[in-house]
C-alpha cells in the first residue's frame, strides 16, 4: 500500500475542520514539509483566514517524529487541542494507519498543587503551614474560590486551571499551586504518584505532538535543565511574540517587598546571625530603592552596588544555613524549607546578577504607584541566545500572519539571530522566508487612510485636532469602531472626551471591565466602540459589521524613555547600524500590521484602517511602515474616506434590517 501524499492528507484534515482548501494553506504545507524532511529552518507569513494551524500539523504528523509546538496565547493553545489536533488526528488516521498522541504541557504553576491543597500554604509571619481554606471567610470571594477548588480536585483529570470554569483569582490559585522552585519533587512529595503537573510531563513523554507555551520555550531554552521532551521538530506559532516572551522570562526583578518576604520564609530556619545579616541587608536595599530615580543605570551608583552585594552575600548565607538546620518543631518543614529556599535564591540570583554588571544585560529603576519600586534587570538582546539554543539540534518552523516587515523577514530574522537570508557561514543556521498570501482581497475589502491634514503628534501634547477627526470618522463610521491608542492615558482622554460629544456611539474602555467582557459587549452592538492599548492591537478577532473602523491614534514608537529599547537602539548605533529603523521603526511596524489585522477577519469584512498621524504619510520611515502592511488601498483624502465609511455603514444597516425581518417571519 503506497503512502498517502501530503494533499490526500490535506484534503482529509481540511474536510474533517468544516474548512476549504486554500493556495496559501497548500503552499505553507509544502514548505513546512520540505523544511523538515531537510531539517532546515522556516518563516512563514501566512494571513489571517490561511488555515495555518493545519498548513503546519499535517506535515509534521505526516513525518512521524515528535513534534513542540509553541504558541503565545491560551486561545490557540486550547484551539489546538481541543479542536484541530482531535479532528486531525481522526481524519489521518486511516491515511495513516496510525493514530498520533497529543498532550498539552505547560509550567508547574498552571496545575493544581495537591501537597497544597491538603497540607496547606506555608506562611510569613509563624512556623508551618496554615489551612488556606479555614483562613479564608467561606462567605468572601476568596474563600468561595477556594471551596469550588477544593471540590473541583475530586472531578478533574487534569488539574490545569484553564480548565476550570468559571475561573478563579489569581489570589485564590495562590493558595493551591507551586513554582518549579516551590515543588518538593515527585519522590519527596507524599502526593508525587498522583501530582497533575508529574502527570501532564508523562503524557507528553509518549506524545508525537506536545503543545506548550512561549514562556516554558524559553524557560527550556535559558535554564538548561530540560523542560520539554526530546523532540526533532519545533513550530513556534503567533512567533511574532517569541522574542517579547523570551525577554520576559530572562528578565529578573527585585523590589524590597519580594527582599521582606524572603526574610520573613527564612528567619526561624536559620540561625539569628544569619537571619540578621538578612534582615539588615533587606533594610538597607529598601532605604535606597526610596530614594531612586526612576531609568535606566548605565552604571549602578555606589551605594546601592554595596546594597546589593550586602544583600547577595546575606542572601548567599542564608541558603546555606537553610541546608544545614533541621527543626522538626516546625510543620510540614520540607515545604516550608523549599519555599523560603526559593524566595532567597531569587532574591541571591537577581542581585548577584545586577552586581556582576554584565555588558549584555540592562539595568533599571522603576516606581509605580500601585506596585511602588523595583530593580529591573533584562538582556540587551535574546537573539544570541535564540540562534544558540533554538535552531540546534532541530528543524524550527517559525509562523504568524506578520513576520515580514518592511517588505523582507531580514528584521524579524535578526530579531531571533538568523543572519540575513541566504547568507552562507558554517556556524549560522540555514533558513527561508515564505509569504504564502492571504485568502482576502485586500485592496478591495479595505482602505488605508493617513489624515496628512492633522498636526504632528507631541509627546503627552493637546491632540484637539486629531479628536475632532476622530469622531468625524466614528459618526461616519455609524460607531463600529476599535481605536488603537499608543498608550493608556491616550485612550482614557479619547474616551471621556467622545462620550461627551457623541454620547448615541457607546463608548467601551479597555480596563472598566475584563477584555472577553469588553469584546463580546463590542460585538453585539454594532453602535458601539471599544478604546484601549497594547492587548487590543494584537488580542481582537471580531468578523463582521461591528467592526469596520480600526483607528490608530499615532505610530507606535516605544517611548524615549523606555531603558531596554533605548539600550538596544544604542547598542545598534555603536555597532554602526541604524538604531532606529532597527528597534523602533521594527516595533512600531509588527504592532502596526497586527493592529491593521483586526479590520479583516472574514471574505465578507470592509472597513477603514485609519491613521491620525501624518508621519506615516510624511516621514521617511513611512514607506516600510506601510510595506509592512496589509495591502490595502491607500489615501490621504479625508472626504472620500467619510463617504466610503457612510456607504459601508448603509449596506451593513440594510443586511441587519434583512436578517432582523427573516428573524421575524420566522417568529
């Protein structure tokens, strides 16, 4: 019997989703196919409505060896398992004649701990542990949370918080879940034979696909200790975050509440001297984090540098200390050992860290008024460590509907440290960049609109004229609006303003309710707006009439005074690159094609993408801002862009009147 062809196999799984074939689904399968059977590497641009989730795992089930795939969000994280793969799986299995494995993993934190849940949460201020659950009031949030977590353990299979629904606070699930620093270990632990988090490692053992999350990539990737199983292929999906997620897991913090609380674990599992030594070097560090400036420290001031080697060396003693002592007075003391252990690490490594000042690494000072001050310290750059550690030993697939800006992948590719493509080295990985199209009439379906006319954009300046045109647009528009604003305060004064000029277009604000609240409530009333920043450029998927207007308030530049993106620009400078084009311009162009990707999510979707800064038009950078998006038709004409909104407005108004009166002869 011959072996089934990758579009017999295609074919079956497209079929088996409710879904139509596609060129750019057909073409993305093949590349990916070809770079595993080479073991090379692959970039794939593939647009909104491609089918790309199924353009990847036909040929990587196809190929039989074992295969990651990592994706930023929960969403396609659970699309994956609970949809494509079942549906896929079945559909191949008779082509195949085999039935491929799949099994979701994610970071210890994600699961229900079950040493917490029956013996208890050590706590701060007294020896061992404390029932959580007699703690709490049964009548508050917190103690109804815990209740229904309790209850919950004896039903799930799994122990993954995601599938607990309703979910619970982060507060409550506090209480019942560990770090990977915090966990005894299976052999330690009294519950380790039935642990969820031991459990779901197992199952990806014996699983041909395992489906995680950026974050464990990367904790995979910097920590050394293996994480994920041994797998020969790897797809990074949504990969225009990967380098975001990894700067965030290698990025390290200190404040003087996590310094207190580390003291507080440690101080009756260690002798006074040591406890001491803590003690007054937590005092010590949090005098000076009062006195700070916030920004970056190119050079970590002289007395807050003997802070903190005050503190890594107390911190350093205390560790040891807490391996030599033994009080059996104390309850449950191996967890609550591990648990003071792991805040003291934390605090010994960031601080031993900022205090070796490296050339690599960024050092900053923040204060935020809810979470008052903290030490920051994050690499200049992860590329380095990407090109290491991701693309040996494996075939990476890399994949998202934006990867391709300015017109080329050249800027992302050296984002993740690929040399350009087609540069030849022995020591650089080999790769390509494919832009498989999108299955939408771009040009047709949608109009990019610069307002040229508009003053250019101030820093935190009065924007008078860019609000008038803003609600000129929306009344065009007849609501169906989603702005994008570069910051919070920005969509705050948009929205307060708007509701008071034009108070028949509700106005929803990111922050006054959750975002799934805020998006169903977007796409039930088609009158209605939703304002916000950074999730809403990039976490929106609303097909159809309620949204056919998405506004960007200006180009999203990082801000000056951002310390990691300012360091990294330098960094180009010095080396003789452009420091702007390759950070900034970078930044701002990935976030404007994901916020242009919102307007057409379906066949049917028109709109307006409507830029109120007139640089995009104006300033040299704007060309390979606009290349890198949708190629939508392009104009500066104010007036024909307002008829336009009328017009689609109209039709959509008629199709709703049409769909309201079927309803009703159907009544």
């Amino acid at each position: 019997m011959t072996e089934p062809s990758l579009p017999e196999l295609l074919h079956a799984a497209v079929t088996a989703v409710g879904g139509t074939e596609r060129p750019g689904q057909v073409t993305m399968a093949e590349a990916v196919a070809g770079a595993i059977d080479d073991s090379s590497h692959l970039l794939v641009q593939a647009g909104t409505g491609t089918g790309k989730s199924l353009g990847y795992l036909v040929p990587a089930l196809a190929h039989g060896e074992r295969v990651v795939v990592a994706t930023a969000t929960l969403a396609l994280q659970r699309q994956l398992v609970e949809r494509d793969l079942p549906r896929t799986v079945d559909a191949l299995h008779p082509l195949l004649r085999r039935r491929p494995e799949f099994a979701m993993l994610k970071g210890r934190s994600n699961y229900l701990c079950l040493h917490r849940l029956h013996e208890g949460v050590p706590q701060d201020e007294e020896d061992g542990l404390f029932d959580q659950f007699e703690a709490a009031a049964p009548t508050s949030k917190l103690g109804q949370d815990l209740l229904r977590l309790r209850d919950w353990s004896d039903e799930t299979e799994t122990g993954d918080r995601d599938d607990l629904t309703p979910g619970v606070s982060d507060r409550a699930w506090a209480q019942v879940s560990v770090s990977s620093r915090e966990c005894l270990g299976a052999t330690k632990c009294a519950y380790g034979a039935e642990c969820f988090a031991e459990m779901a490692r197992e199952r990806a053992k014996l699983a041909e696909v395992v489906v995680t999350n950026h974050a464990l990539l990367a904790i995979d990737a910097i920590e050394g200790a293996p994480v994920l199983p041994q797998h020969e292929v790897l797809i990074v999906d949504e990969a225009h975050e990967l380098v975001s997620r990894v700067t965030g897991v290698a990025t390290g913090e200190l404040t003087p509440g996590q310094v207190n609380r580390a003291v507080r674990r440690a101080a009756k599992l260690v002798n006074e001297k040591a406890a001491d030594q803590l003690q007054t070097a937590a005092e010590g560090f949090e005098r000076l984090m009062e006195l700070a400036l916030p920004g970056r420290l190119e050079e970590i001031p002289e007395d807050l540098g003997y802070a903190l080697m005050a503190l890594r060396d107390a911190a350093r003693t205390v560790i040891s200390a807490i391996g030599s002592t033994r009080d059996k007075s104390v309850q449950d003391e191996d967890s609550v050992r591990k648990q003071a252990l792991a805040s003291v690490e934390s605090v010994h490594d960031v601080a031993e860290r900022i205090t070796n000042g490296s050339e690599w690494d960024v050092v900053w000072y923040e204060r935020h008024d809810r979470f008052g001050a903290s030490l920051r310290v994050a690499p200049m750059s992860v590329s380095g460590l990407l090109r290491e550690k991701l693309f040996a030993d494996r075939s990476v697939v890399l994949t998202s509907a934006t990867l391709k800006l300015g017109g080329d992948f050249n800027g992302v590719g050296a984002s993740l440290g690929l040399a350009p493509e087609g540069t030849e080295g022995d020591d650089l990985p080999q790769w390509k960049g494919v832009d498989v199209g999108s299955p939408f009439d771009y040009p047709k379906q949608g109009i990019l609109y610069v307002a040229k006319h508009l003053s250019r954009p101030a820093r935190d300046g009065d924007r008078g004229d860019m609000l008038d045109e803003l609600t000129e647009l929306i009344q065009a528009a007849g609501g169906r609006t989603l702005g994008l604003f570069s910051s919070m305060r920005a969509a705050q004064l948009a929205a307060e303003e708007l509701r008071s000029r034009i108070p028949e277009y509700p106005i929803l604000l990111q922050g006054e309710e959750t975002l799934g609240e805020l998006i169903k409530n977007f796409s039930a009333d088609p009158k209605t707006c939703l304002f916000g920043t950074l999730s809403l450029w990039q976490g929106v998927d609303v097909p159809g009439p309620s949204c056919q207007l998405v506004v960007m308030d200006k180009i999203p530049f990082p801000r000056p005074d951002d310390p990691l993106m300012s360091a990294r620009q330098k960094a180009v400078e010095e080396n003789g690159g452009n420091g702007f084009m390759a950070v900034a311009a970078t930044h701002a162009a990935l976030l404007m094609a994901q916020g242009a990707g919102r307007l057409v999510r379906a066949t049917g979707d028109r709109g307006v993408v409507a830029v109120l800064d007139q640089r995009l038009a104006t300033a040299r950078y704007g060309s390979y801002l606009k290349a890198s998006l949708p190629d939508f038709w392009y104009t500066t004409d104010r007036n024909q862009v307002r008829r336009s909104l009328t017009a689609i407005d109209a039709a959509a108004r008629k199709a709703e009147e049409t769909v309201g009166a079927g309803e009703a002869d159907e009544a």
